[in-house]
C-alpha cells in the first residue's frame, strides 16, 4: 500500500493555519470582542461612517477624517461595514489580526529558511499581549503587516525591483499605524546590520531608504500629535511594564509563562543559538522599551507595546534544534494562554449581555452618563472599562467614555463647554472605599446614570430612580435639574 506524503511546504502551512485559527478562537467564541477599548473604537467608527445622516450623531460628535499612521481598522470598516454591519464588521477585523499574526510569523521564517521550531512557537505566546488586550487594533494589525513585509524584504534579497515594492508596503504599515512602521524600519535595519562587513561598515543604515517616505507627511504635519510625556514615576513604570510584558489575566500564569521564555532565551544565549538576523532588532526594540516616552503622537503606552514585541522578536531569534517534547512545550504554552483567553472572553460576554440589557431603556438620542467602578490594584485589563460606548452604538446617544478629545482624536465632542469625554468614567477605588455618586460630573449633563461595577455605590444624584439592574450594572433615570429646584 503506497502512502501519500504532504510536502514538506505544504504539512508547514497546514500547520501555521492550525495555528492561526486557534489563536482567532477567543473572538470566535464571544459575541463581541472583549478588549479594554474596543467599545469606544466601534463607536467611533459608527460616528466616521455616518456621514452626517444620523441627527443625534451629527448633533454631538464632530468627525475629522486625516490621512494619518493610525487609519488601519478605520479603512477596513468602510467597505466592511456596509456588508456585515458595523457590530459584525468589527468583529471580523479583529478576528483577521490575530490570524494574520500567526501567519505572519510563519511567512518571516519561510523567507530566513527557518523551521516553525521552538523559538516561533514561544513567540506566538505574545500575539495576545497587552496591547491586543486593551484593544490597540490598529498597532497590532500594523505589526503583523510589518513581519510581513520584512519577509517580503528578506525574500526579495537580490532581486533588483525590491525597492519598487517596498514604498507602497510601507505606506500600507504606515497608515496601519505609525509605530509599526517604526517597527518595520528597526527589523530590517537589525536584518541589514548583521550582514555588515566590519563595524565601520555603513550600508545598513542607508539599505532601508524605501521605508522613509512616510516621514514626509509626517514632518509637514499631516495628522501629527506633538504631545510627548514619560508620566510620573518613570522608573517605576518602565520597570513594571517588563515584568508585565506577557499581561493577560492571572499574576501567577503570567508570571511563570515569562519566567518560561526568558529561560529558554537564557539558554539559547549562552549556547549561541541566537539569530542575528533578528537578534539586533530585538536589542533594539529592548533599548528603545526603556528610551521611548509613555505618550507620543496621542497615543497611550506607546513604550509598552515595544516591550512586548521586544520580547517576540527575541524568541523569533532563538534557532536553537531541541527535542521533540521542547517544540511541544513551546506550542502548548501559546495554545494554553489562547485558552485562558478564550475561556475568559466567553465569560465576560456573558456578563456584557447582561450589562447591555439596560439600552432597553435608553431611547434614541438620549444623554448617558457612564461611571465604571475600576480597583485601582488589579492585574487583568477591566473588560468594561469602555462598555458605554456602545451607547452610541446602539443608540446614537452622547456618551462620556469615548476617545473624544479635540487635537488628540479624530472624533471630538461638538460641545466643549464641558469634558465628556475618556477617562471621566473611570472611578478609581481602593478596598474600603465608598462610592458616591451624587457628586458625579457627568451626571450633571446627562439624562441617564449607567452604573457598571462589583461594589455597590453607597449614594445616587438626588432624583434619581433606577430602570433597570444586573448583579453588577444599573441604569437609573436623572431627575429633571428643573423639578429639583421646585
């Protein structure tokens, strides 16, 4: 009996698509995404593509379209929403960034001859890092268009039209979002520097030249956000976003998982098994982890999310052959943490249909103010931290959670007499803490109160009656500023 036997290409694709799907499971398998920001992000694609035909929309959000390095998902929503509808549109792309992820890290060791060994297994454990957590969708959809076009770059080594190619790939990242590009730029520099001749050698700094035309519309300000800051506490901060580059949901897990790759780089390191191709990236990326402001071009955490991709591309690095059972070890943790991932979403979503429950109650229109109970110690991202946001989804009503601040983001409020926007629905708490919500700011411009937390506030706004509660949410009705006086 003849046996047909896969090609060796193709049982490695099959494989990588094995991967990619397992990685996509989380968002598979809840009804909606269930990042820290994504709420905020839908509400404000919903304000982008309205175009002015929505009077409530048009009476409270203003929508600033520019060409910027930070447009990916918002581009992919304009074709994709009409079809599938913004909620599902959403939930596609989302779905697309982790899949492409993994496909990504396949393509990258395709183009360095390299097996989908240890080291990419390792790194697949960082695709559902911090940053995809909290819902930074444009960065993590830039960054798998980056690996792939670094292993466009590598691939086409030699061949004398590269460059032609590479100016519209790097546009692509670009608009996806900036610091990806950056990323891209620092992967082929650390590619190109461990083929120099000697240490005098300065070609590497002039090979990735078909990756600089995007700074152009940069330095004529095109979209640019000049507001820099390190925060407080720098030192503090920097060190806690190392430790917390593997983040997800539980201390102990994470912690151990890092404990895991950092061994086995420590191992790879001291018996030289380290990729330079992609090594000097790594370091880079590491260097510039500790160097890079907090905040830059508008944007949050922009040193954290460098943590975590320093630490991929330094298991990317690892080309080390172990046995059988380590290449098990590396894939089991990646489909471990998955898991974890997926099993937790399942359970918020079911918590976010309860919660959702309560815009029943909301009419088309309607003025909400959202307060979100948040522990100020807690080492999960809080899943609903931007859950009335999908007040303007589903209602179209002005709501306070949204990244709605003029100069920072394209969607800004038309009313500027007073903020509504991000972080004033947060209220930080410490353990023993009350709650009272009779003072709350936004309620003062809001014709809805939405409560979402696991400790009960001890006070409401004076008139206030509540419509509608779960175990851990209400919707209570304001009381007219007029009837309170009388």
């Amino acid at each position: 009996m003849i046996r047909a036997r896969w090609p060796a290409l193709d049982r490695g694709l099959l494989f990588a698509l094995a991967l990619a799907v397992l990685a996509a499971l989380p968002v598979l398998l809840a009804w909606a995404p269930q990042m820290t920001d994504y709420p905020s992000h839908l509400a404000g694609y919903k304000v982008a593509l309205d175009h002015g035909q929505d009077p409530y929309l048009t009476r409270y959000f203003r929508f600033n379209w520019e060409w910027t390095g930070n447009l990916g998902v918002e581009l992919l929503m304009v074709p994709m929403a009409p079809v599938f509808g913004l909620e599902q549109a959403g939930r596609i792309i989302v779905a697309m960034i982790p899949f492409l992820s993994v496909l990504s890290v396949y393509a990258l060791c395709r183009a360095l001859k390299r097996p989908m060994g240890v080291g990419p297994l390792l790194s697949l454990s960082m695709i559902w890092s911090p940053s995809l957590l909290m819902g930074f969708v444009n960065w993590s959809l830039s960054v798998a268009m980056a690996l792939f076009v670094f292993a466009a770059w590598v691939g086409l080594e030699g061949k004398p039209w590269r460059w032609i190619a590479m100016i519209p790939a790097s546009f692509v990242v670009w608009l996806c979002h900036v610091s990806g590009w950056g990323v891209m730029g620092v992967l082929i520099f650390g590619y190109e520097w461990a083929h120099r001749r000697s240490w005098l050698d300065w070609r590497p700094f002039l090979k990735p030249w078909p990756l600089i035309f995007p700074l152009f519309p940069m330095l004529i300000g095109v979209g640019a956000n000049s507001k820099v800051s390190y925060g407080r506490y720098v030192l503090d901060y920097k060190w806690g976003i190392l430790y917390k580059s593997m983040r997800s949901f539980d201390y102990t897990f994470d912690i151990a998982s890092l404990w895991l790759v950092l061994g086995v780089l420590a191992g790879a390191m001291l018996v030289r098994r380290i990729d330079g191709r992609l090594g000097w990236a790594a370091l880079i990326l590491l260097v510039l982890t500790l160097i890079v402001p907090r905040q830059i071009f508008g944007g949050d955490y922009a040193d954290y999310r460098l943590s975590t991709m320093a630490l991929m591309i330094a298991c990317l690095a690892i080309d080390w052959t172990l046995p059988r059972w380590a290449t098990m070890v590396a894939a089991g943790l990646f489909a471990l943490r998955t898991l974890v991932t997926t099993v937790v979403w399942y359970q918020d979503a079911q918590v976010a249909r309860e919660l959702i429950v309560a815009l029943d109650q909301v009419p088309e229109g309607a003025r909400v103010a959202t307060a979100v109970a948040i522990p100020r110690s807690q080492w999960r991202f809080g899943p609903f931290e931007h859950f009335g946001s999908y007040a303007v989804v589903r209602r179209s009503a002005m709501e306070n959670s949204n990244f709605a601040l003029p100069d920072v983001h394209m969607l800004s409020m038309r009313d500027l007499s007073y903020r509504f926007a991000d972080p004033t629905q947060r209220i930080l708490y410490s353990p023993q803490q009350h709650i009272d919500l009779r003072t709350f700011p936004p309620a003062r411009h809001a014709d809805y109160l939405w409560y979402i937390g696991t400790v009960k506030p001890v006070a409401l706004p004076d008139g206030a009656r509540i419509l509608y509660s779960s175990s851990n949410s209400f919707l209570a009705r304001l009381a007219d500023p007029a009837d309170l006086a009388n």
